[in-house]
C-alpha cells in the first residue's frame, strides 16, 4: 500500500527542473498552481502504482526518488518489460486521452512519485500554454525512447544491446550509495540478469556470459546490484557499438 507522505509543493520539488512545470517562472508559479493539489507518495520495492487496464482518469504521476519499472502483460500471463523510469519521468498520462492505463508500473526500489490529479491539471494546462507544451514535449520523449528501444532489440547485436544498456545507465542519475568516494561512480543496476534478459531479448546465459568476460577484461565491476564502469571505451569497441565489425 502506498504511504502519504505530504502535500505537493512545486515551487521545492526535487525535480521540479525537469517537471511539466519547469518553463513556469518561479515568481508566478505558486498563483498557476494554486488549486493545483498534489500528493506525494511512497512506495516500498515491488509494489504497484497502478496495473494495466485499470481507470487512468484520476491521477498521472511524476517520478521523484527511486526506480520504477514499465512491464505490459499479455493474455497467457507472459510479462515484458518496456522501460525503467528514473527521477523527473512522468508517467501514467493515459486519462488525457481518455484511455486505461496500457502498462503496469512498479517500484523496482523503494520510491517517492507526485500523483497528479487530472481534474486539476486540466485547468492548469488551460491556463498556462506553456504546460500543455511541456506535457507534449515528454510524452513525445518518451515516443522517442520507445522507438529506440524497437532498434535496440531489432538492428543490434546482443553485445550491442547489452553495452547500450550498461552504458545508458552511467548516464542517468541513478547513482548508488556504494562507494561514494570513488572517482569512477557506482550506479544502481536495478534489474536481475533475467529482468536484463527480458528486456533486451536476450537469454540470462547470454546476459551472463558478456557481464563476466567484461569484468576479466577489467571494463566494468559489479557488486550488490550496483555497477561501476571502468573502461567505457573498451567496452564500446569490445561490444562493436563504433559499427567496425
């Protein structure tokens, strides 16, 4: 069961750099929102936000600590993993189109999000352009991420796929607590070898084959879900991602 931690308050939200509300000026942002109620949650690892199917019209949220997974189920109870979500990913925004929510979304760890009422983002967006843009332009982002997820499992190579994968985490901000006084920083890899395995199509054998000879060949460390890339260059040219071979 989720937990109410406290009200909303955009204006010192964590993420409110990279929220719908980010191109808002901070001087007339608490007058756009005031009637804005905004609720902030927690969700302890492995439990659901919302499932597929279920009514989208009450509430989207925004990620604001934590990761979040996006899995769609098929009739025979198969499951896939579509995205991981990080910190400032939006999510669940299917009532704006009057749909069910087309996804599941759950807490690969334990998470903070923003629930975000529908009714009352309905006269925020009416009344300031600038957050229906805003809106548009992630949901389009996240069209974006979708299609490069398509090639990575249509054109690339299961190295590829896997390097991609390593590599995009060193991007985020998903950073661990693990030896925080490294040079080289440690970042949470929030999926099992069979969660990599699902969601990159790969097999957890082949998952696990790259992973170990990266770490003989001294490219990256792993150490209690966390992972630490220490030869980016290396593992590109060892996965073929500079399209030499």
């Amino acid at each position: 069961m989720p937990h109410l931690k406290a009200k909303g308050h955009c204006l010192s939200c964590p993420v409110r750099n990279r929220s719908i509300f980010s191109d808002l000026p901070e001087e007339s942002l608490n007058l756009s929102i005031k009637n804005f109620h905004t609720s902030v949650l927690s969700y302890d690892s492995g439990e659901s936000i919302f499932l597929q199917g279920e009514n989208s019209s009450e509430s989207a949220y925004t990620l604001r600590k934590g990761l979040i997974k996006i899995t769609k189920s098929l009739p025979d109870g198969r499951v896939q993993i579509v995205r991981i979500l990080v910190a400032g990913d939006l999510f669940g925004f299917d009532g704006l189109a009057d749909e069910t929510y087309n996804h599941t979304a759950t807490a690969l760890t334990n998470c903070e999000v923003c629930r975000l009422p529908l009714a009352d983002l309905a006269e925020v967006r009416k009344n300031n352009p600038k957050v229906d843009s805003s809106i548009m332009s992630r949901l389009i982002k996240n069209l974006r991420q979708t299609e490069d997820m398509l090639l990575e499992l249509g054109a690339k190579k299961a190295s590829e796929k896997l390097a991609s994968f390593i590599l995009s985490l060193s991007q985020s901000d998903i950073r661990s607590e693990l030896n925080k006084n490294d040079e080289i920083q440690w970042v949470v890899l929030p999926l099992s070898r069979s969660e990599i395995g699902a969601l990159l199509g790969l097999t957890i054998e082949t998952v696990s084959r790259f992973l170990s000879d990266w770490k003989r060949r001294g490219f990256i460390k792993e150490s209690r879900g966390n992972i630490q890339i220490i030869d980016a260059d290396g593992l590109k040219a060892a996965a073929c991602l500079d399209g030499s071979c």
